[in-house]
C-alpha cells in the first residue's frame, strides 16, 4: 500500500485523520510541521499493510479535516487514542521506558515529543538520557540574556509573575556581572499605589529610582538617569485577554526608544495559558523569555512545549526567593536536567 499524507491543525486532530482512514494499526513514517504560509498545522506521513475499509478522502490533504460535534467524553476518549498512538511510533526511536514515562508525566505534548524524537534520531553513540539533553539544546534557543550593548529594558508579562522580583534579582545579578550604573523606573501603577517595594529595595542597593505614570513622567524619569548605564524598567502586569491594559502597555513599550523587552513566564502557569501569552504579548513585540518561579513547579513539560515552539531565545530563569544567587543564565541543559532530575533544584 502507498504511504498517505494527512493533515491536522495539532498533533491530535492529525492523528485523528490517520486512524479514521488508515485504522489504529497504521504505520506512521513521518511527522512534520507546516510553515504557517502554507496554512500550518502539522502534516503525518503514513501506511498500512492491510487494505481498510473504504474511507471519505476529506482527511486528506489539502482537505481539512472536519470539526468534531462529538460528546465531551468522546473528545476525551479521542484524546487517549491519540497520545496512544504517538507513543507507539515514538517507542521504538527513544529505547528508554524511564525516559519516555518522564517526559509525559512531565506534560510534554505529543508535537514537542516528536521532535525532540525526531531530534535524538540524529544523535548516535550515546543513551538516551545523553540525547534528551542534546535535542532540547538544539530545539531550544538560547542566548537571550541582556546585551552589554542594551541601555534600556523592560519586563512585561502578566500579573504575578515575578516581575518586581526578577528587577531585584538582574541588578544583583548584572552588578555581580559588570561594574555599570543601574537605575530602576517603576511604571505599575499598582504598586506605586499601595506601597512601592522597589523604592525600599532601591535605597537597599543603592540604585537610582524613579516612578512614572504617564508618557510625560516616564521621560522625565530617563532625564534624571541620564548618567546610567543601564535602566530597567519595571511595567503593569496585565491579563493578554485585558485589550484595553494590552493597548495602554503596548502604547507604554511603543514610545521608549531602543528598548529591549522580555516577557516573563511562571513556570507554575499550564501550557495553553502559556501559548496565550505568548501569542498576545507577542503582538506587543519581546526579545526574549525569562522564566520564573521554577523552584515552585515540578511539572516543566509547559516550558518544554513554550521554549521549543515559540521562535524566541530563553534569557534567565528565576529558581528560589532569595534576591542574590537564585537567578541562571536560561539554557536547555537546565531544563532537561529538571525533567530528568524529577525537578528537585535542591539535588
């Protein structure tokens, strides 16, 4: 029988289309994304020994494949058949049974489990544990650390992500790092409203601090660091489902020239919340991820799916409470030594 090609907007629906036309036995030879000018999606490549019965040709491509009017539990049910069916085809590519157990109890989606399978199918001479931390290095960007040459940057993200934190956490950080100016403006309306923590911390530090509400304050505040080499800048944690707040925060970022921005992550938050934000804040515009509250999670599949999927380079990750000595260059080493580790930053 010739190999068949199916389409489907995830992994799932893709898997879906394959079953209904070729039967669970079916024989998957190949997985790929579809770049978003040609619609999408991901696309299998598969076959089966045995003729099955005659199918509708709509789950082939170009034809999509249709919505489900399905009950709920059928959804579920489908859902299961499907991860099923992505672990028997990556089974025999990743040997280790541990392994395989780690990344789903991890939540790891079936599109980025084929990837990194695809990934430590290149990589010989070593076990598997050895390829899982040289994939995820080569799916994952990083390098998104500040710039020496950056005078100006911004932390945006949602509420309750860290961001007054990781402020604290980058100038010890950068002052340990490089001996240069740091100057601190405060945008949250918020915090300046119920008692500013950055104003305390500042006088701590010994950083120049300014507060600004509006676009006048804000580059009155850069007039009076003028003498700094290097400003950050902390922003209003806003919802990405909040248009009016993403407006005001966009219009906020727009009028600050050659500024660098990086969106913040909790590594608590369930990966479609993650690719939520990631899409709205990306209308916005960063430069790259910062990862934080790490040593509260031990589930790190939604950063796993995030940093492979989303086409921007981890920065930092934020791993404990303590303002010096918790923060790390972001790399895909890290990460996979959380998944592997059963993600205790204690070992």
């Amino acid at each position: 029988m010739s190999p068949k090609r199916f389409w489907g907007r995830d992994m799932t629906t893709a898997l879906r289309a394959v079953r209904e036309s070729l039967g669970r036995d079916a024989l998957i030879i190949e997985t790929k994304s579809v770049a978003e000018r040609n619609g999408g999606g991901i696309e299998i490549t598969a076959l089966c020994e045995r003729e099955p019965a005659a199918k509708s040709p709509a789950a082939e491509i170009p034809l999509r494949p249709p919505t489900s009017n399905s009950e709920p539990i059928q959804e579920v049910r489908e859902e299961i058949a499907a991860l099923r069916s992505m672990l028997t085809w990556l089974a025999p590519k990743v040997q280790s049974n541990d392994v395989l157990k780690c990344l789903i109890s991890h939540g790891v989606s079936p599109e980025s489990m084929a990837r990194i399978s695809q990934a430590m199918s290149s990589i010989e001479g070593i076990d598997d544990r050895e390829k899982i931390y040289k994939a995820l290095s080569l799916l994952i960007q990083s390098g998104g650390q500040i710039p020496d040459e950056v005078h100006r940057l911004a932390l945006i993200g949602p509420t309750g992500v860290g961001k007054t934190s990781a402020i604290i956490k980058l100038t010890v950080f950068e002052k340990q790092r490089i001996d240069r100016r740091i100057g601190w403006v405060n945008t949250d309306h918020g915090t300046l409203a119920s008692g500013d923590p950055l104003a305390l911390y500042a006088s701590i530090l010994g950083v120049r601090y300014e507060s600004a509400q509006h676009a006048k304050g804000l580059e009155r505040a850069f007039a009076h660091l003028a003498d700094c080499d290097f400003i950050l800048i902390d922003t209003p944690g806003v919802s990405p489902r909040d248009r009016q707040g993403m407006g005001e925060l966009q219009q906020l970022v727009a009028d600050i020239p050659n500024l660098h921005r990086m969106l913040l992550c909790s590594a608590t938050t369930n990966h479609a919340d993650m690719a939520d934000w990631v899409k709205m804040y990306g209308r916005i515009g960063f430069n790259s991820f910062f990862f934080t509250k790490l040593d509260e999670c031990r589930h790190f599949g939604p950063l796993i799916n995030t940093a492979i999927g989303a086409d921007y380079p981890l920065s930092y990750f934020s791993l404990g409470q303590n303002i010096a000595g918790d923060l790390e260059v972001a790399r895909a080493e890290v990460l996979a030594s959380l998944l592997l580790s059963g993600g205790d930053l204690n070992d």
